[in-house]
C-alpha cells in the first residue's frame, strides 16, 4: 500500500493501490501536495502530515 508518485505533463499525481481498488490524487505543482491530496482522499480532514517549521522549532526548543 505505498503511494506511488510520478509526473505527467508538469503535474504531480499520486497513485495507491488499496486492496484492488485504485485511488488517485488529482495533478498538483508539487510531490507533497499531491500527496496531501491522497490523504485527504483517504481520510477527510486529515490535517498536514508536518506543522510548520516554525511550531516544529518551538517544540524542539521546549523539550
């Protein structure tokens, strides 16, 4: 089940293979929209798979 990305015509798609049915993310700019565009697909209002850097730095200085 691991996503498969690959580029037609400028655009990035994402591809899964889930159990004999095909799920595939519309064209994005980049590799990581449109995976976040398979996730949403799978899990609706699934959030980011990173925050952004700067929450991630905070964190890091906190611990």
């Amino acid at each position: 089940m691991k996503p498969h990305l690959y580029r037609r015509a400028g655009h990035w798609f994402c591809r899964l293979d889930h159990y004999g049915r095909l799920i595939l993310a519309a064209g994005r700019r980049s590799p990581e929209l449109a995976y976040e565009a398979l996730r949403e697909q799978i899990w609706p209002g699934w959030g980011p798979a990173l925050p952004p850097a700067r929450v991630r730095n905070r964190d890091a200085t906190i611990a």
